[in-house]
C-alpha cells in the first residue's frame, strides 16, 4: 500500500468519451532521496477509512491518502504533473477537491 503525502485526483477522458479517475500521489523526499510521485492505474473503489480514504485501483495498487492532504507536495512534482496536464489539456482535468469525500 502506498501512502502518499499529498495527492490529487485527475478526470481523464479517453479516445472514446469515457472519463474516469486516477490519483497522483506526491512525496516530499527527505536529505538522502529526492521528491517523488506516482499516477495509479484508475479509481475502481475509495473507501472511507476514518481519517483516510483507501484508493484501489485497477492494477490492485492501494493508496492510503489523508482526506487533509490533497493537493501536491513538492515543486519537482508540481512541475511535473502541469507539464502532464499542459501535454493534455483537452483530456485531463485537476479536480478542485476529492470527489470522493
């Protein structure tokens, strides 16, 4: 299970009109690594844990995500994900909040 420091949900639209969701995870690193992200395969279920939401995705990867943590942590992985959206205006949208909560 990964558990992120911050992350964020994007809606994609695929080739066909189909939209769904995935999460981008960030981790902030420390002095001996570097920043760190990760986008799972798609959102088949968010489960409330208590002060978590659990992401399953379609690769059966987990993400134990703190519902107070959404956003982007690091600028590495900021750069990152605008250069992602910006590759990919007409398909993939930054959703303002979890839509999950």
């Amino acid at each position: 299970m990964y558990t992120p420091d911050k992350y964020v949900i994007l809606e994609i639209t695929d080739k066909d009109g189909k939209t769904f969701n995935k999460v981008f995870a960030t981790w902030m690193g420390s002095y001996l690594s570097g920043e760190e992200w990760r986008m799972n395969s798609g959102i088949v279920k968010a489960k409330d844990a208590g002060d978590r939401r659990i992401f399953h995705g379609e690769s059966g990867s987990r993400y134990s995500c703190h519902k107070d943590s959404y956003g982007v942590a690091g600028l590495y992985n900021l750069a990152t994900l605008q250069g992602y959206l910006g590759r990919n205006p007409d398909s993939i949208k930054l959703l303002d909040s979890d839509p999950y909560d």
